[in-house]
C-alpha cells in the first residue's frame, strides 16, 4: 500500500509552489503566467517528493524541506520548458497540455525557464536553513543543473540524436547520469542533507539514487515505445522519429526491461541497511520502475 505521506507532501510540494511563483495580475503578466502554466499544470512530483522522503528518514522537519524541494522542482520545470523548444526537442505536449512555447510564444518560453532557474536558487537562498546547510544545497543543485549534470546531459543528448546505434551503452548511461539522473540524485542529497546524514548514509543514498535516476529513463524510453500520447501526456513516439539515443534502440525492449530489473535490484540493496525507515524511498523507486506515464 502507497505511504500516505507521499499524499500529504505531493499536496504540500504544490501549495509551496504556487505561493512562490509571482502572481499572474503583476506586471510583465505573460511571463508570469507562462511561468506558472510550466509548473502548476501537473507533474509527477517525483523530484520534491525524493527532498522529503529522504528528509523524513531522518527525521527532518517538512517546514526545512520546503525549499528545497521547491528549488529542485523548479529547475526541473525550467529544464522541461527548454527542453521542449524547436531548437531542442520541439515538442508540443507537456503533462496533457500545450507546451509553453505554443500556449504563449518562444520567447516568453526562453525567458520563463530562465526566471523559474533563478527563482529556484533565490528560493534556497531565502530558506529558514543554517547558513552551511544552505550553501551545501545551493552548492549541489548548481552542481547537477549545469555542464557537468543536466545541461552536460542535455548537449550529450543533442550530439548523439541521429547516431544512437553507434553509441555504445555504456556512454548512453552516462548520457542519462547527467541530463536525468543529477536532479534526481541531487533531490535525494538535499533532503538528506537538511536532515544532518552522515558521510556513510550520503554514499549508500547517492548509489541508490543513481540507480533511480537511470531507471526512470530507462522506464522513460519504453513507455516512449509502447504507450500513447494521451497516456504520457507528451508526444509518444518521438524518439525513434527523431533518431534519439535510447535504450530500446541500443538494448531492445526485453534487453531494457532486463536493465530496469538490475537498476530495482541495486535500488533495494543500497536502501537494505536503513531498514523499514526507507520505506517511502523505496516505494518512489518502485513507483519510477513499474510507472505507465
């Protein structure tokens, strides 16, 4: 049975976001509003939920969670707004609605990823955090957004589209470490960190997450192959039209699902020495395995 917190937070997560997004009434009114069209018209939450599952594990007040939850989530929805751009993957579905460049226009689109990147580190900098804690998470969340985590990832990605059955697999998972799995990780050291873990919990949740963050492509690119549109709430079948690099295309269907069965396997082990405390964490791994959309 799902943990009734992940209720309680994923309702928490988004009244935290709606009270940080500028109000839509206050000028310039359509970059606000295109600001909140990326953030409030659903998701999976996946990212703020990991700040909190993990915090939980040790005992973190939800209130010191908060910010860094909204911190990743924002980022992330600036990641998919630019992601989505003609110069980028082109797309125009994003969680059942208009992406932001087509409800509003290109360059509002540009301009709202960039102000949702900002608002993130304003909003960890703003946080009610030991000033250490706050550097530390600032720190991390610089550290996966940028060259060397998602948008390293995201130019991987661009360079590979066209040649992805001449990459070998063990560059594609680099690919995804980077452009998916940094955020993932990084939402899983914050709350742990807010939470005062040790060095030896930091690495065992950090092979965990890496786990998690590969298995959520993986899981990403089958459903890419095997579901609908109305289903992902995106365009399915984008990837083998566009020549992307994934897993199916590298491994084949039963070849990833083999992969996802190794990635559950490595999840479960890395979360075995906190016992029945991580119990939320796992069930957001298994959640990122089995997942239909």
């Amino acid at each position: 049975m799902p943990d009734a917190r992940l209720d309680a937070w994923r309702a928490r997560i988004d009244a935290a976001l709606a009270a940080v997004l500028p109000d839509p009434q206050t000028s310039p009114e359509r970059l606000h509003a295109a600001m909140r069209h990326a953030v409030l018209l659903g998701g999976k939450r996946m990212r703020p939920l990991l700040v909190h599952a993990t915090g939980a594990l040790f005992d973190a007040e939800p209130a010191l969670l908060d910010a860094p939850a909204v911190a990743v989530e924002l980022v992330h929805a600036y990641s998919l707004v630019h992601d989505d751009l003609p110069s980028m993957d082109d797309d125009a579905l994003r969680r059942g609605q208009p992406t932001v460049h087509v409800e509003f226009d290109e360059a509002t689109a540009v301009l709202a990823g960039d102000a949702l990147q900002t608002l993130a580190f304003e909003t960890l900098a703003s946080a009610p955090l030991p000033p250490a804690v706050a550097i530390r998470l600032v720190q991390a969340l610089g550290a996966a957004s940028g060259a060397a985590g998602m948008c390293g990832g995201q130019a991987l990605d661009l360079a590979a589209t066209g040649a992805s059955t001449s990459l070998a697999i063990i560059q594609l998972e680099r690919l995804h470490a980077m452009k998916t799995g940094a955020l993932i990780r990084t939402a899983v050291r914050m709350g742990a960190l807010v939470g005062g873990a040790d060095e030896s919990a930091l690495a065992r949740l950090d092979r965990f997450a890496a786990a998690l963050g590969l298995a959520f492509q993986v899981r990403d690119d089958i459903l890419d192959v095997e579901s609908d549109s109305a289903t992902l709430g995106k365009t399915a079948g984008k990837d083998a039209a566009q020549a992307k690099a994934t897993f199916p295309a590298l491994l084949g269907l039963e070849g990833s699902r083999a992969r996802l069965d190794e990635l559950a396997g490595e999840m479960h082990a890395a979360l075995a020495a906190f016992g029945p405390h991580a119990q939320v964490l796992a069930q957001l791994g298994e959640f990122a395995v089995k997942r239909r959309s």
